[in-house]
C-alpha cells in the first residue's frame, strides 16, 4: 500500500517562506558579531612595594615585568561598555594565575548604583562561585571509618574572581581590582 | 597609617607560610587574561576577553644550614674525642630559593675557647648516614643545589694532642650564596671537647635516604663505637633495671614500627625496648607492636652492663624499620635521630646523632566507582532522569530503560594519591548507536580533557550521560568508565554502567470520526495498547459516519473527519506526529486533496492553515484535527477507501497507528444538449442546425435523441455526422465527466409554406446514467421568410480578452468572458435586393467591445456604412453603444453615404458583420 504525505500548495508556501527568512537572518548575525569590540577589556599589573620613610610605611606601585616570590602584584581590570546601548548580565573575571595565591580581603567590592557588588571567588576553576568562605566537601578514612567533612577553602587556593554587575550602562566604565602574592 | 603596617604584617605571615612550599621556579611567566560574559542589547549572550598580561619571575636565593648555633656559648652540636683524635659534626644545607645556586662553605676558628682545631675539612656525605665513608673523603668548598634539593655534609675536625680533659674548640661552618653574596648562613657553631674517658659516636642512616613513598618502610640504623680514652659506664633509665648504655629513637610522627628490631654491642647485653612518654621505658616485646610516632614515642636498645663493661674500640649497632602510612602526603618530611645515653666515668653523657630526612615523594592512584563510592563497595540507589540506578560494589545498573531516552550513571572519582592530580576520563563499550558522553556534576557540561587537578583524598563527581537511540532494542549493555591518572598513566581504575533491558519507549494511537457524528472515538484503544502503533495486527475498526456505514458525498463534495492523535509513550516524552493518509482501492480516482488543519477548540472548523503534522505533543496530550477530503468532480461512483495514519518522528522504527475508512461517491446523473436554435428558410427550403449532447455524469451515459417534428408536418431528420440521417438517434454512449456528441439536425420545409410561419421542434436526449437516468432538452424554431435574403448568426466565446475559447458555440460564457457573434446575411435570390440593413442589438449582460463589417460580391466602389439608429451612417464603425443599443450596418453602393432603395445587393452578395461584446 501505497503511502502518500499531505501536503497542500498553501502549506508548502507557509512552510518555506520562514526558512528563507530564517536562513537570512542567519547571515546578518555573524556579520553583525564580527563588527566593533562591545566590551572593551584592559586587564594591568603593577607590583605594590613597601616604603618606610621617616618611620611611615606607604605603599608605591612599580610596572611588574619582572617579579619574585613573595612579592604583591595588583591586578586592574578596566572594562568598558563600547556602546550607545546598555549591556545586561555582565560578568567581569580576573583569573588568579596558578603561580600566585589570592591575598584575603584585596579584592574592594564594587559600589554600582546605591549598592555594593561583591566579588565572588571560584577554587574549581572557574566553574562554580560563591562568596567566602567557599567550602569543600572532602571525603577520608579516619579511625577505619569513611567520612565526609565540609572544610574551608583556603583564599590561597583561589582560582578565579568575578564580579556580577546587573547592568552596565552606555559609555560606562568600570575598575576593578585584586591582589596576589606571587608563589 | 594602621592599614600598610597590616598589609606588611600579612606580608610576612605570607612569606612565612609561602617559604614551607615551593616556591615559583625563576623563569617562570605568569600569564593572565581577564574575560567578561554579557548580554548586549539584542538580547545576546556575548562574551570577550583581555589583553594578555605576562610577568616573568625572578630569582630567589636562599638557604639554610642546620643545626643552628647561634653562637660559641650555644654550639649547635658537640662532639666528644680523644686528644689527637678525629671528631665528625654532621650538617644538611637545604636551597630554599627558586632556582639552581651554588652555596660557598667555609669554616671560622672560635675565639671564645681553649683550642683551634686542626685539620679542618668539609665533605659531602652523600648517604647521609653520618659518617664518612670511601668514596666521601674528597674535601669540598661549596655545593650546588638545584631548588628544593638539600646536602649532608661532614665536617672533620681533629682535637689537637695537646688539649687536656673538658678543653674544647668551637668551629663555625658558613655558608654564602654564589647568587647572591648577601644571602649568608653564619649561625651554625659547633663544639668538639677533649675527653680522657669515654666517648661514644653515634650515627644515623636511614635507608632509602631521600624520596620515599607511602607504604614503603624505612630502614633506620644507629651506630657507633667508643673512641674515647676508657671503657664506658651505664647509666640507670627508668623502667629498666640495672644500667645499661641506652641507645633512644624517637619514632618520627606518622611512621610506625611493626616488626622487632635488630641489633648487637660488642660488649654487655642488648635488649630491645620502648617508651609511650620518652622518659620512663620497658622492655619491647612483639605485643607491643606496632609503635606508631607521635612526637613521644620511642625505641630503643638497651646494652645493659655494670661497671665500666663497654671497652674503648667497642662498637653497637642497631637497626629498626619504620613505614610511611599510605596515606602520606606529598612533600612529607620524616627527620629523625637519635641519642645515646651512657656514663663516661664522670658524669651522664648524651651524644645526639645527625639527622636524616626522607621527603614523601609524590604517589599517584586513582579509584572511580558508583556514584558516592569511589572505592567500591557501594549498595542503594539513587534516581537520574527518572530511571533508578542500583549501586552494587564496583557497577551500577539499571533495570529497563526506554528507547529513545537518555539515561545517566553518576559517579565519584577519588584521588586515591597522596598528591594532588589530575585525571583523565573515558568510556567503553558503547553500543552501536547510542550517543554517549561524560558530563559534569550538574550533568549537563560536557568533560573535554583531564578534570582537575583534584586535591589528594578529595572526591570528584561526574557522570556519563546516553541518548539511546530510537528503535533500539535488546538486553544487557555494559559500559566501562575508566579514570587514568595523569600523573602515572600506569594507574588507572575501572567501574561498570549496565542497562539491563530496553523497553519499548513509543506508543501513540489515532481516532476519531465523521464531522457531525460523534462521539469521534472510532479506533480508539480500549485497553491502552490494542488499536494503537503497538498493536502489530493489521485490521483496525473502521471509522464509520453512523453504525456501520460510511459518509456518502457527491463528487466535488467535502467529507470532513474529526481526527485525535494521542501520545501514549510510556517513556513519558513528548513527540512530533506526521499526519498521513494511506490509500486504498478508488482513493486516487476519487479524491482530489485530502488537507489536514487543527481543530484545538474541537468546533469542527479549521482553526488554521493545512498542516502536515502535530507539532510537540507532550505525555498524554491528544491532539484535535480535522481531515477535510475533497472529492473531484469526476469521481466516479462507488467506494473510495483509505487509511488515516501517523507516525511519530522521535522514533522511525515505531509502527505507525492507523485508522480505515471509506467515503462511497454518489452517482450524479447529468446530461445537457445545448443551444437552442433559430434560422430563417424560405419555402420551399432546407435548414441544418447542430446541438451538443454532453454528459456531465460521473459515470458513462447511453442516449437516445428524438424531437417531436413541431407543429406543421415539416420534416425533421437527425445525424451523428451530418451525412447519414435518421428520424431518431440512439445507443449514443456517451464517456463519464464531459463525453460529448454533436447532433446535426435538418429541416425539410414543404413548398407553399406561408411567409412568417414559425415551427418549433422541441429535441429531446434521454439517457441511462448507471443505474439511473437523466434528459436533456433543445429546440430549433424555424421561420418562413419570403425573400432571398437569408441571415445566420452563430457566436463563440473567449477565455477573458485571451484568444482561448470557452466555447465554440458560445453555449458557456463566464463575467469577463468576451463574445463574438457572426452575423451573415446572403441574397440567396436571383434579383438584387435593395436598402440591405443588417441590425445586431447588444445582448443583455454584456458591453460593447467593437463591430466590424465585411462585404463580398457587390459592385465596385462599394463601402461597408455602420449606424447606431439606422438612419446616419458613417463609414466609421461605432466605438460604443449604449445599453439596449443596436449596430446596423449597410453597404452603399451609389456613394451617396447613406443606405437607402438606390443602393442594391446582388444575387449571391455577403455581408458579413462581426460584434464582439464582454460579459459583464
């Protein structure tokens, strides 16, 4: 037996006309993503350097293209809404390279509007966020029994920082900061 | 001004903390980019990235010396020997910097007591065992050391001849940084005493020295002898009784002591014993064991003698074996040493050996299992997906899945190492088909490379994820998920997924009935699987319009059915349906489009335009439609059968549901003869007129023709091609759905006929259509005329303005249609005619369009003159005419421009007068 599909003239044409424009559509976008940078990011380090003078420490900030072990460096994110329009959602991250460790309390909340956006922290590489203390679950054999405990995650152990802004508006700039010790 | 004193005081607990790990090797580039995720205005979610900053470190230099002295009065070790005899002081140097340094040694002479010592030498002690052994006696000014990496190294003394009982000489080892000069040691004094008594060496090895792993046991041994100027004496230790010569070791913490010791003197009795406090001791029996340190915890060998029972020249030696737990951390350091406690013949003495270190090195294990029990040994279950995963040892199982579906097997991988590591993930086994992958703990992100780095003992989740295909069936599938240490390739776990069964995931059954007959329940399923795509038979009830008989409808007419498709996927997912039909025996002849359109408010109209299928219908949704079946107006009577049908699109390999009906053509009797006719004959005169016997039926017709000879006895015959004539006509057969004959009728009209006699024959087609019948009707009306004039007018129509003809004999015309109709007038006499005006009025319904004329067989210089009133003529044809208006047209023979009695027609002159009008 013979096996025929409906299909009527009308409905082939309502069928095909959003395809077409579908498949339109679809080579404006890329076009449209491939034009100016519309969150313009400038991510600087400087290596923060004790001062004592006359018994008064201060702190002085040198260019960091060479650091050592145990020394400061500041991290500044500079981010820019290149645009006319305001951006939604954005989610501004500083990595915290392998070879230095995150220096608890360094990174200053942002103050955005009437409020203030504090940072949030990630250990697992920047898969999940949280604000401190983030916790662990860690599972080991004490006394032949196997246990699950929460411990605190150290701030040494940091991977990521990142900073959620609900809206950034037209032309708006932004300043971010964090520290870290190198390794 | 408090918050930079803060900063600084977290600077230096940082260093503090940061100089216990490595620190960051020099050369190293640390690299950074920031990134940022948004939404721009259109609703896009965007994401960029920075500038990459990129910072290079630096070297470090630093080392340590130990054991400290900080200065002459607190030397950090002291050695004890004859006169003229050699004294050994034991150091380590450790590079605590970022990189490979050279540290320079030296030693400084003390000022601060009775002697310089002589001879003085440093060398490398490449086992660490204390002492110097072949192959260690080449002196040495400095040691390289690659970062991290630490030195023992020996310092030889000897006490010169000259110095007397309890005189001694401080010696000071330096150490300074080829690196950087600056970074010194200086603090590392050490004393060696001249001793007429006795004087008792001791050392320490361990073995291996250097890198150990977790579970390997560590060899330590005590040795020494007395090199002093008299035998050695006892001394009492508590718990134990008599004196003795105790040689004590504090069991490093962590490390544990299961097997008895071993060891000899070359003088008195040896006995092995053991502290829980490291002051009060008892004697060490294999009950004891094990000894597991913790900073207190000791054992020892007790060489118990009285008097001076330890000879100069005597030796002892003693040996244990410690293991690293299993669970050690990397990087652990294990230092040990020991004392020994004996009696010089004046006082207690205590001689402390050197130390040995032995680091942890890092050691790499992994184990995955169920989800919760990465070691195995895992029972319950949990859910995923709606499916219930049992946990048994090392696998997980499912019991039945539905094709189609996806499941998931979580699971829990353990950084079984003592350092911290990443892991390589992966699977086998996957049935042919199946779409599988590993995910994250949200189940939901893919795993692309090694996951990780997880810390030592720390959990990691994950979980392999399948999409099983649509129409797969079968039992038992296994897949093996493995996790493989990148660390040591070499370790690697396995566990094991299984699905023990595949279920049929996909069932959906169509229903419904005939537009107006509800309830359209027809072949719906009465037990949730009969009469649906699980219902392999291959009979189904019918969808009947009342009882048991099926919709009737005449040919052109629409049967509209109310139609349901159900989603009853036990797998709980939702599908897409094509609507089909199937036809069966007359469907093709019969039907002209058979359209499908929703019908959600279930009102029987469509609710939009055609569709071809249900878009998604969730679990148990039933989704309303209509299937209007045009019939052609050619079908021909009797059953047209078919199937509706659908078909889910998840799954190709799930039968379709289908439901039979049947709508049966009803038998449209319908024939037609047309035009009626007119003419003029003069008499005695023959006439010829043709109709056209159409037949409209959807099924053959057999006809007869026959007319009732009018009024006057004139002589009617009847010819199916105008040559051989009858009083009637039958067997006409006729084809179904415009089968046509044209019909050629004569009149005979006798002499002696009066002008003006009008006779109608009215011509009757009676046909036999299936089992009925049907009858047309036309006429001819013929009249008289005494002249020799003789007119005929015939008409065809158009297409529109096209040149397509409608209709040959303009029988059919549609709006818009044009017509032409032909009037001919012939002087069919013998004698010119005169003041010939051949009028045509415009035909109701219809506007002018334009007239032309055309005159054969008149004399020379004759012109065609039209006219609207038949008395002003113009050799111009009208371009309009009102409603009701007639065109008259004339031929001027005497060139006077007008039609009157002086312009004549000739025997056998035509005038031919064309007028095209447009149906309004």
């Amino acid at each position: 037996m013979n096996e025929i599909l409906v299909w009527g003239s009308k409905s082939r044409e309502r069928t095909w006309r959003p395809a077409i424009i579908g498949l339109a559509l679809g080579l404006l976008i890329p076009a449209l993503a491939q034009g100016a940078e519309v969150v313009k990011l400038t991510l600087n380090s400087v290596l923060v350097v004790q001062e004592s003078k006359n018994g008064q420490v201060s702190e002085a900030f040198q260019p960091a293209l060479a650091v050592k072990p145990g020394e400061i460096l500041e991290w500044r994110l500079e981010a820019e809404n290149a645009t006319d329009r305001p951006l939604r959602q954005v989610a501004l991250v500083i990595p915290i390279p392998k070879e230095t460790a995150y220096l608890e309390g360094s990174a200053p909340a942002l103050p955005w509007g009437g409020v203030r956006i504090l940072p949030q922290f990630s250990y697992d590489g920047g898969k999940t966020y949280g604000l401190p203390p983030l916790k662990r679950r860690v599972r080991s054999v004490e006394n032949g029994q196997e246990v699950e405990r929460e411990v605190e995650v150290r701030p040494a152990e940091y991977t990521h920082a990142r900073w959620l802004l609900p809206e950034l508006g037209p032309k708006a700039k932004v300043l971010l900061k964090l520290r870290t010790t190198v390794r | 001004m408090k918050k930079p004193v803060g900063i600084i005081g977290v600077l230096l607990s940082l260093w503090f903390s940061l100089a216990l790990a490595a620190p960051t090797p020099a050369g190293t580039s640390i690299q950074n980019q920031a990134s940022a995720t948004y939404v721009d205005s259109a609703g896009q979610p965007r994401s960029t990235t920075s500038n990459l900053v990129v910072t290079v470190v630096q070297q470090v230099y630093s080392f340590t010396i130990t054991p400290n002295g900080a200065n002459e009065a607190s030397p950090g070790q002291t050695r004890s020997g004859l006169p003229g005899s050699q004294v050994l002081f034991n150091y380590q140097v450790t590079n605590t910097g970022n990189g490979t340094d050279t540290i320079n040694l030296a030693t400084v002479q003390g000022t601060a007591d009775n002697f310089d010592l002589t001879g003085v030498q440093i060398f490398l002690d490449a086992n660490c065992n204390g002492n110097l052994d072949a192959g260690e006696t080449t002196p040495i000014t400095g040691v390289t050391l690659n970062m991290g990496n630490s030195a023992c190294l020996i310092v030889r003394a000897t006490l010169p001849t000259s110095a007397t009982n309890g005189q001694y000489g401080n010696l000071n080892l330096t150490g300074t940084s080829v690196g950087n000069p600056n970074v010194k040691d200086n603090d590392n004094w050490a004393r060696a005493t001249a001793t007429t008594a006795a004087a008792l060496t001791a050392f320490k090895s361990a073995s291996p020295s250097g890198n150990v792993t977790p579970g390997s046991t560590i060899t330590y041994t005590v040795s020494g002898a007395n090199t002093g100027g008299g035998a050695a004496y006892g001394v009492s230790v508590t718990g134990l009784s008599g004196t003795g010569i105790l040689v004590a070791d504090t069991i490093p913490s962590g490390l544990s002591v299961s097997s008895m010791p071993t060891g000899s003197a070359g003088a008195g009795t040896v006995s092995f014993v053991y502290s829980t406090d490291g002051s009060s001791w008892s004697p060490l029996g294999s009950s004891n064991l094990p000894l597991t340190g913790n900073g207190t915890v000791a054992i020892g060998l007790f060489i118990s003698g009285s008097g001076a029972f330890f000879p100069q020249g005597a030796s002892y030696t003693f040996s244990f074996g410690a293991t690293v737990p299993t669970g050690a951390a990397s990087g652990t350091l294990y230092t040990n040493s020991a004392t020994v406690r004996f009696n010089d013949g004046t006082a207690p003495q205590t001689v402390t050996t050197n130390s040995t270190t032995n680091t942890v090195g890092a050691g790499y294990n992994v184990a995955v299992g169920p989800y919760g029990f990465p070691t195995a040994g895992a029972s319950g279950t949990y859910t995923a997906l709606g499916y219930t995963v049992t946990r048994s040892g090392d696998a997980q199982s499912i019991a039945s899945v539905y094709d189609g579906t996806t499941v998931i097997f979580r699971h829990t991988l353990r950084n079984t190492g003592n350092a911290a590591d990443s892991f390589t993930l992966g699977f086998s086994g996957a049935p042919t088909g199946w779409s599988c992958g590993l995910v994250a703990d949200d189940l939901t992100t893919p795993i692309s490379g090694p996951v990780g780095p997880v810390a030592a003992g720390a959990d990691y989740n994950f979980a392999l994820k399948c999409q099983v295909p649509a129409g797969a069936t079968g039992n038992s599938f296994t897949l093996t998920v493995t996790a493989t240490s990148v660390g040591d390739p070499g370790k690697t776990d396995p566990t094991t997924d299984t699905v023990t069964a595949l279920a049929d995931g996909f069932r959906l059954d169509l229903y419904g009935g005939v537009n107006g007959y509800g309830p359209y329940t027809q072949s719906q399923t009465q037990n949730g699987t009969n009469y649906t795509s699980d219902d392999l038979s291959t009979s189904r009830p019918p969808i009947y319009q009342n009882g048991t008989v099926y919709p009737s409808a005449n040919p052109g007419a629409q049967v509209v059915y109310r139609l349901r498709v159900k989603n009853l996927n036990p797998s709980g997912q939702a599908d897409n349906y094509t609507l089909l039909v199937q036809p069966g025996s007359g469907y093709a002849a019969a039907v002209d489009s058979l359209l499908f359109y929703p019908d959600a408010n279930d009102d029987g109209l469509p609710d939009g335009p055609p569709i071809s299928s249900t878009g998604l219908l969730g679990a148990n949704g039933e989704f309303k439609y209509l299937a209007v079946v045009t019939l052609k107006n050619t079908a021909p009577p009797g059953p047209a059968g078919f199937s509706f049908a659908a078909q889910s699109s998840q799954s190709g390999a799930e039968p379709k549901d289908f439901a039979p009906t049947q709508i049966n053509v009803n038998t449209l009797a319908q024939v037609s003869l047309i035009p009626d006719r007119s003419g003029t004959v003069t008499s005695p005169g023959t006439i010829q007129y043709t109709h056209t016997l159409t037949n409209s039926s959807n099924t053959g017709a057999t006809c007869t023709v026959s007319g009732n000879g009018g009024s006057y006895g004139w002589t009617y015959q009847y010819s199916l091609d105008g040559t051989t004539w009858a009083p009637s006509l039958i067997g006409i057969s006729l084809t179904p759905n415009g089968g046509n004959q044209t019909i050629y009728v004569r009149v005979l009209v006798p002499a002696g006929e009066p002008i003006g006699r009008t006779d109608v024959n009215t011509l009757t087609a009676s046909c036999d259509v299936g089992s009925t019948s049907a009858s047309a009707t036309a006429s001819e009306t013929t009249t008289v005329v005494g002249g020799d004039l003789r007119l005929s007018k015939s008409a065809v129509s158009y297409v529109g303005t096209s040149a397509t003809v409608r209709s040959s004999d303009g029988s059919q015309a549609y709006p818009g249609d044009t017509l032409v109709y032909t009037v001919l007038a012939e002087n069919i006499g013998t004698a010119d005619l005169k003041a010939v005006k051949v009028a045509d009025p415009l035909p109701g319904y219809t506007g002018f369009v334009s007239v032309s004329a055309t005159a054969t067989g008149f004399p020379a210089g004759a012109t065609v003159l039209y006219s609207t009133d038949g008395t002003t003529w113009s050799t111009a044809a009208p371009t309009s005419l009102p409603a009701g208006g007639t065109v008259y047209v004339g031929v001027n023979t005497n060139g006077d421009g007008t039609i009157d009695g002086n312009d004549v027609m000739p025997p056998g002159a035509k005038i031919t007068l064309t007028f095209k009008v447009q149906v309004q």
